[in-house]
C-alpha cells in the first residue's frame, strides 16, 4: 500500500480546499465524508439500518437522508448519536481502506478524516497526521458565510470535536489556513514533495513486509 497520509482539521479549517490541491498534484484522495454520503444518499448501503433506527422523519423526498433532521436530533441526545455512529462508522472505515489499498500506484494517498483525531480508529491506518489549522474565530465565521447556521449552532459542533490544542498535540504536520489562498497553495506544494520522497522510501519497506510508516520522520512542520 502506499504512504497515507490522515488530513483532518476542525470544521470550516480548509480540508477541503487543501484536499483538492494535494489531488491537483497527484495526490490519491480518499475523504470519508464524501463516501458517508454516498451511505447516505437515496439508495445508500445504510439507509436501511437508519430508517430502521431512526424512522421516516430522518429521510428526504428522494430517499436520502436528511442531515439537518438528523442534526437536530443527534444535537440533543448523545444516544442517538452513537447509534448513527454505530451503523456508519465501521461502513465508512471498511470502504475507506479498501480505496486507499486500491490507489497504489498514487505516489500517496491523503485519507481524509474530520474526526481522527476524536476517534481514534485511525490512527494505525496513516503513516503521518496532517493537520489543517486556524483559530475558532475563523473556523466559526468561515462556517456561518458558507452554512445557514447560527453561531450558537457553529459552536455546538465543535464542542462534541477535539481542541485545536489536541489536535496540534498529534499531527506530525501543520499547515495553517489563515492566509491567502496563494500561500496555503504554495505550503502544500511542499508537503506535497516531501510526502512523494517519504512514499518512495517507504514503498521498500512495504515490499519487504516491513512495518508501516518512515522511521525517524515524526517531527511536526509549520
């Protein structure tokens, strides 16, 4: 398999702008939160066990889920949160590793997880933690100018994620949103050619039946 490399980051970071730039550069993307849609879109592989968990009311006109219903919900009762996650959490893990084993011939792979560090199951499946940061006050804004939430709403969310604190505490490197797009560009350009040489190197080790990850590669960047 190829060097993955876990992107993650508080809501309204950047993931996803930093995601479609490390793929314009050859990079293999493998996001949960897309493949969480497509679980739960119309015809979605968990919609059964959802409707049999949660009812009709949580179903869109076309038979997709409707996440706002289902916001609200999950919001006020921690149980029915964990159900949720109980149905799509292991559909999503078992789809993502198949995707990141089926990209290796990418020079990397960039697995996309908003909650790796909150969860924790991913962690043995990534070779480096990558981490998209800025502050709250951006993260809340940012969210707000895009969604049609409240910030009251906006802070609920980041209350059930990891601190900002947390998640420095365990990416191996930092890329910080809070300047123009030009310079985030051009940060990732450099991670990008650091993770082609960690993927050569580790490919051998790989081939060798070696352990996962770069030896002596663990040290944190800005």
């Amino acid at each position: 398999m190829s060097l993955v490399v876990g992107l993650t980051g508080g809501i309204g970071s950047g993931k996803t702008t930093v995601a479609d730039f490390f793929a314009g550069l050859g990079a293999a993307v493998v996001d949960t939160d897309a493949i969480a849609h497509e679980l739960t879109s119309a015809r979605g592989a968990a919609m059964p066990a959802i409707v049999e968990a949660f009812g009709g009311a949580v179903v869109r006109g076309d038979g997709g889920l409707d996440r706002a219903a289902m916001r609200r919900l999950c919001f006020s009762d921690p149980a029915r949160r964990e159900r949720l996650e109980a149905i799509l959490h292991p559909l999503i893990r078992r789809e993502s590793v198949a995707r990141c084993e089926r990209a290796d011939r990418a020079p990397y792979v960039l697995l996309v997880v908003p909650l790796l560090v909150e969860s924790g199951a991913y962690r043995d499946r990534v070779d480096r933690i990558l981490l998209v940061d800025c502050d709250e006050a951006l993260q809340i804004a940012r969210v707000m100018a895009r969604s049609a939430l409240s910030e009251d709403e906006v802070r609920a969310i980041m209350a059930t994620q990891a601190s900002r604190a947390e998640r420095l505490a365990a990416a191996d490197d930092v890329l910080s949103n809070t300047g123009a797009r030009d310079e985030l560009r051009a940060a990732v350009l450099i991670l990008h050619r650091r993770y082609v040489e960690l993927g050569r190197r580790a490919r051998p080790a790989a081939a060798d039946g070696g352990a996962r990850g770069v030896p002596g590669e663990n040290q944190k960047r800005s």
